[in-house]
C-alpha cells in the first residue's frame, strides 16, 4: 500500500492519501462497454452553431469582471472534500480523480484565457473540406492541425504557438510521478518533458471522435512516453479501447480535478470524448474563474 504523498511545485499542489486499485477492480468500477463510434463519424459532423473560427474565443464568460466573486465579496460554495482516489485501469493507463485544486484549476484557467485571446489562440479546427471539429483548440509547443499534423509551424493567424507554460510543466512532471508511485512498475509510465500541449474546449455539444495520439517523433511513441489529460470544468464520457473492437470499448466519466494518463504499452490506445454533460462543473469553479459552460482539456505530451 502506498502512504501519503504531497508534492508543491511552481504554485500548483497534488496530493493524495488513496492506496491503487487492482486492474479488475479498477475495470469493474470505472468502466462499461459501449457502442462503438468512429472518428469520422464525429470529425465530420456539422459544427456548432456558437463555434465560429474568425471571431476571438475566450474561456472566460462576456461581460465577467476579472475580479474574482471572493473579492467581490459573493460567498464562495465550498467544492465537496473528496480525497483524490486511484484507479489503475490498464498497464501504463491511470485515473487519477479528483488531483488538481479548485486554486490550480482556477489558474489553469485564468492562463488558458490569458493565452487564448491572443495570437495563436483558441480556433476551431477545420479540414480543407469544409468540416470542422465540434470544439475550440489552442497549442503549446508545436502546432497541431488534423490534417498536416505537426507538420505546419504557424497557426492560421500566422503565429507561433506560445511555449507549454513553465508552471504546466512542472504540474504534469509531479502528476506522472505521482502515477508512477501507485503503479506496479514505476516504468509502466516513464518521465518525460511535456514540451506540447492540445488545450481543446468543448461546449455542451462537443464531442470528438475515437483516435490515437500518434503524430508525436517515433522516439516518443516507441518509448511510451505517455500523454497527461486535465479535466475542467464540465465532465465528460471519455472512451477508450486497445482496438476499434466495439466489445472491447470502454467509458470512464471524467471530472472537473481529474487526471488521465496513458503511456507505455497503453501509448496508442483509442480514445475519444462521446459527450459533455451539461451544468456538471463545481459551482465554486464557475465562481472563482467564471469559466463560459463547457469543459476544458489539456493533453500534454512529448514530441
């Protein structure tokens, strides 16, 4: 059993006290079979009707002061006191619930904001066909387009994308050690230097399809160096599976605070977000952030 571990890095605190789970516990308490959707079929889908790819996006909603409801003297409501817990679902595959701060989700936000309204910020990715993802998407590092992948440096605004932040760094380093020490081999995941990120909003109607992450360098994807999700705001039913085998397709709902990570030998695993469950988000969040509804995502990996 795994005792209590704390770490404090760059302003952003993980903590946890809950000992792992086995594999088929963890599989019987997170997971469900579901039917199986394509990444087509979501990829393609009409776009949402608020979703405009010209016009500035922000996370935060219209109108919202930047002073935060405590400073304007509005009660907070307390977000529920629920230890972080540890689901190990695969090898190199973890769910680590409820491991990021109402404080750090908060900052995470008011960063994602500050960054996405400028040049290199939030767009809704598109395909030359006219298509367009069902969420808005910013990135970190390097740019990521669904059809040329990392292979094209600027975004379509001419920009470089801004470098993944040094406090996001730090955060996602402690977050995979913090995995490591629950899992049966600390090397199921290895370490990595998170030097790209996909931060993806999605409102109430987002979704996107089952996909591998498999455009990183063939150094990173032989390593199994994992990839790091941040759930905010709203939750979401998250999918994954080895294979596109629809007996084989799983769900795990994801929260505001939670964390998933995959690498090793779960590295190319399938995933995709089927839906975003509205009005789900910690009123405390709303409240402190004034986060827009929707959900926030962030996926860090290494090129």
């Amino acid at each position: 059993m795994i005792g209590d571990i704390s770490f404090v890095i760059e302003g952003f605190s993980v903590s946890s006290n809950a000992s792992s789970l086995s594999h088929k516990a963890s599989i019987q308490d997170v997971s469900r079979r579901v039917s199986l959707f394509t990444y087509k079929q979501y990829h393609n889908a009409p776009a949402h009707s608020n979703l405009n790819q010209t016009q500035p996006f922000s996370l935060i909603l219209p109108g919202a002061n930047t002073v935060t409801a405590a400073r304007q003297g509005t009660v907070i409501e307390p977000v529920t006191n629920r230890p972080p817990s540890y689901q190990i679902i695969d090898s190199g595959m973890i769910l680590m619930k409820n491991c990021i701060s109402l404080r750090d989700q908060v900052e995470i936000v008011n960063t994602c904001h500050k960054l996405g309204v400028g040049p290199g910020g939030f767009m809704q990715p598109g395909y030359q066909s006219g298509s367009k993802l069902k969420l808005h998407r910013m990135c970190f590092g390097r740019n990521w387009d669904p059809e040329t992948k990392y292979r094209e440096p600027y975004n379509v605004d001419g920009s470089t994308p801004p470098p993944v932040p040094q406090e996001f760094i730090s955060l996602v380093q402690s977050l995979i050690q913090d995995a490591q020490a629950r899992l049966n081999s600390p090397d199921e995941i290895p370490s990595m230097n998170p030097d790209v990120c996909l931060v993806n909003f999605y409102t109430s109607t987002g979704q996107l399809g089952l996909h591998q992450d498999r455009s990183e360098s063939s150094y990173s994807i032989k390593r199994g160096l994992p990839v790091v999700s941040i759930s905010i705001g709203d939750s979401a039913e998250f999918l994954y599976g080895h294979t596109r085998d629809e007996d084989k397709l799983n769900t795990v709902v994801l929260e505001s605070g939670d964390v998933f990570i995959f690498g090793g030998k779960s590295r190319l695993v399938f995933h995709g977000v089927k839906t975003i469950f509205p009005n789900s988000a910690p009123r405390a969040l709303l409240q402190e952030s004034m986060l827009r509804p929707g959900r926030l995502s962030l996926n860090f990996r290494q090129f």
